[in-house]
C-alpha cells in the first residue's frame, strides 16, 4: 500500500500576512491529492481588528475589537468581557468614549470613526456627572489662590503717584535736616507718618476703604524714616534711626490695617535689614561696600527659607508624604482644616511669602550694587553683583506671582547693571553691549510677565544644582569683596 504523502512544511522564511494561515497552503495541496479540493478560507487582515486599551471603572483591558462592526454591538461583547456590574447596581446605559471626553457614535463601526489601533477608550455607564471636586490639598489652594484679580490700571497709578509724591516729601524733609532745620524736620516728619497710621486704622474694610489705609499706611513709612534721618543725619547712625522708624511705621500700619499687604511686609523686611547693616557697620567701623557685600550674599542665602517660614506663620499644614499604603490613605490632607478655612490660610501664606520674598529681592539687589560701586579691588565686587544677578533671574522660574516675578527680574536687571557699570565706564565695548542687551532682555520680560518654560525633569535639576553652586559662590565673593582677604594677608 502506497502511504499517504506528508504535506509540505510551510516555508519559514515566507512572508504571511498578519491574521492568515501559514499551514493553508500544505492543507489544500494535500486535499487535492485525496480528491477532496477544499475552499480557500477567509483570510483575515490586520485592517479588520482594531487594537485599543479599554478602562472600565473595575477593570482595564488591551483588547482587538472588529473594526466593521457598530459599537452598539460592542457594548455587550465588553460587557461580557469586562465583567458585568454587580445585580444590585441600578440599570444604565454603557458608553464607549475617547480620551478627549468624546462618545463614540453607537451607529458607527470603528473603521467609519477613522479609529487607530493604540487608542485609549473609557467603557462607563450613562451616568450623571460628578460633583466638582473639593480643593482640600495645600499646594492645590495655593495654586488656585494664586489667580486672584489685581486692581484696575487707573487705581494703581493713582495710588503709585500718591506714594511717590510721599517719598518726594520725606526726601525734601530729610534733605532739611541737613541744612540745620533738623528737630523740626523730625517733628513734622514724625507727625505726617503717625498721621498716616491712625488715617489706616480708620479707614472701612471694604475694597475702597481696604485700599486707601493700606496708601495711607505705605505713605508713612518714608516720612517716619525722614524723622529718624533728621534726627541725626550721619551717615551709619542715620541709616540706624532711619531704618528702625520705617520698620516701626511699617509694622504699625500692618497692624492696624489688620489685612495681609506684602509691600508693607517687604517694606518691614527692608528696614530690619538695614538696622542689622547700619548695627554692623557701628559695631566694626567699616563702609558702606563692604557691609553690603556681606547683606548681598545673606540675602541670596536666606531666601529659599521664605516659603517655608511663610507656611508656618499662615498655618498650613506639612504635606504629606506617604512611607507606606497605610499611611497614604489614613493622611488627611487638610489637617483637620475646613476647604473656607485653608483657603484663607493658604492665601495668608501667599501674602507673606510675596511680600518677604520682594524685600529680600530688593535688599540682595541693592546691597549688590552698593558692593559693585564701592569696593576698591572692582572685580570682586561686580562679581557678586552679576552672580546674585543671575540667582536672582533663575529664581523667577519657581514662581507663578505676577508681583514675585516682576520684582525678581528687576531686582536681576539691577544688581546686573550695576556689576556691567564699572566695567562699561572702562570703557569696554563689550560690556557696553552687554548692557544694551541686559536692559532689552528685561524690558521684553517684563512686556511678556511671568515666563515659566517648559524643561525636562533633567533640565530642571541641572538649574537646581546651578543655582546652589552660585549661591555658594556668593560666600567668598562677599569675603574679597568686604576686604576681609586683604586683612587676613597683611596679618
């Protein structure tokens, strides 16, 4: 007996399209022989299947779904697949819907929507949308806090005008002192800022009366420094009594206008670091450059401290960060606070954290240029002008406030031009055009408000880790700056 023929082995190296049979060949060459022709089979071609993930509120699947067939007929098919909802469960209508939120037509297949395989569908029930969500994390309050409104344009430039012509005045008033009308400069000066306090104290608290004692209250603050300017106009003790009867002004207005105002925080924050500076310079008989080289590089030091001591005065608080499964689903976020009540702590916050972090801005700023313009080396101190310039500029990439941001990068765009300026009198033509790009640069910054560019993670840790060697660089900086090295050599 003749034994029947094995089929062919199909071919390894052959090309067969995705969904055929490789073995349909070898099967009908064998049927032929047997008498027994057999029908080609339907072939099935990737353009047939659709492949998508599918997310059921209980479950999440990769699945190929026929791309000809409607998906009303679908809808079952994934029910049974999925796994149906409990029997208890009220009745509803399944869905199939993109993830951009749009349902997909029941009437239309796959293929006739144009879907593409990798998609990502939702499979949930018809049901009534959820309520909006509660904000009761920190860090998302202080997000959303931070969209407040700013005032209209007319009431800040009146309001702008009124404290200039106040800083006009107390200048004029200081200026007095020195041509021998010294007490009764100090007399009118200190009137004029205890006026200014009481006029905050009295004001209504509604939005009109808010604004005007908080103008009022940031307008004695210059005239009580003229006071204790006139008082003994000289230059370190002067810069004493200046300075600790604008802190005093400043505190009092903050306390009687009973509301959070950052300029009178910052204005608080100015005048106790030039209390300290003004002390230290007394103390040890040096200038004005190098006390400020020393305030310039505390300044730049200090500040990444703001925030948290802002969280801890408004009593926000700590985040959570989970060790374990356990204790991310017992932590409660809020603290015990109700969403009314740490939104209002987290806008506290906010408040203080603008206004300590523009004092500081300020103080590193102008104590940077004070350095740059005074030391006698030169180098040294526009050195530590142009690095707390640049800390100062990658500082406002940490920040969404208009307010921080606008003081950040003019605080930068300060102490920058006033590292270039010695450099630019020389008569280098380079620095020349480094300071025509250096304003240009911030005046465009300053057009756009604040810019918060898109970096990788990697990016981003690399301007971390830039940031924290220029503040660094600060300290000896400082150090050659405040004359401290020519000391150590000459001992």
């Amino acid at each position: 007996m003749t034994p029947f023929p094995a089929p062919p082995l199909p071919d390894p190296g052959a090309t067969v399209p995705l969904g055929a049979d490789p073995f349909a060949a070898a099967r009908r060459a064998a049927a032929a022989r047997a008498g027994r022709p057999e029908p080609d089979p339907p072939v099935v071609t990737a353009a047939a299947w659709c492949r998508v993930t599918v997310c059921a509120p209980h479950r999440t699947a990769d699945v190929a779904l026929p791309a000809g067939v409607a998906v009303a007929e679908l809808i079952p098919m994934l029910l049974d697949l999925l796994g149906r909802p409990p029997a208890a469960a009220a009745p509803a209508r399944w869905r199939l819907v993109t993830s951009a939120g749009v349902e997909l037509p029941p009437a239309a297949s796959l293929a006739a929507l144009g879907l593409l395989d990798g998609e990502l569908l939702q499979f949930r029930p018809d049901t009534a949308a959820p309520a909006p969500p509660v904000l009761d994390d920190p860090v998302d309050v202080l997000a959303r806090s931070a969209a407040d409104t700013a005032p209209g344009r007319g009431v800040a430039v009146r309001t702008v005008l009124a404290l200039l012509l106040a800083a006009v005045a107390a200048a004029l008033l200081g200026g007095a002192a020195t041509g021998g009308a010294g007490w009764a400069a100090a007399v009118v000066a200190g009137l004029l800022a205890l006026g200014g306090v009481v006029v905050a104290g009295r004001r209504p608290l509604d939005d009109d009366g808010l604004r005007e004692a908080r103008t009022a209250a940031l307008a004695a603050v210059p005239f009580a420094a003229a006071a204790g300017w006139a008082v003994l106009p000289e230059a370190a003790a002067g810069v004493l009594l200046a300075a600790a009867a604008a802190g005093i002004a400043a505190t009092a207005g903050q306390l009687v206008v009973r509301v959070v105002t950052p300029a009178l925080l910052a204005a608080v924050a100015v005048a106790a670091t030039g209390l300290l500076a003004a002390a230290g310079a007394l103390l040890t008989d040096a200038g004005a450059a190098p006390v400020a080289a020393v305030v310039a590089a505390v300044a730049v030091a200090v500040a990444p401290l703001l925030p948290r001591c802002a969280l801890r005065l408004a009593g926000v608080p700590r985040p959570i960060v989970a060790s374990d499964l356990d204790d991310l689903t017992g932590a409660d976020p809020g603290g015990g606070l109700s969403p009314d009540e740490l939104a209002d702590r987290a806008d506290l916050a906010r408040g203080y954290l603008t206004g300590t972090a523009s004092g500081v801005a300020l103080v590193a700023a102008v104590a940077a240029g004070l350095a740059a313009g005074g030391t006698s080396g030169g180098w040294s101190g526009a050195a530590l002008a142009g690095v707390v310039a640049v800390v100062l500029g990658l500082r406002t990439r940490a920040t969404t406030d208009p307010v921080v941001t606008q003081v950040l990068t003019g605080a930068s765009a300060t102490a920058g031009l006033a590292g270039l300026a010695p450099v630019a009198v020389a008569g280098t033509a380079g620095a020349v055009i480094a300071v025509a790009t250096l304003v240009a640069g911030v005046a465009v910054l300053g057009a756009a408000g604040p810019v918060t560019p898109t970096l990788s993670p990697v990016a981003r840790r690399a301007l971390d880790m830039v940031e924290a060697a220029l503040v660094a660089a600060t300290a000896p900086l400082a150090v050659a700056a405040a004359g401290l090295l020519a000391v150590v050599h000459v001992l």
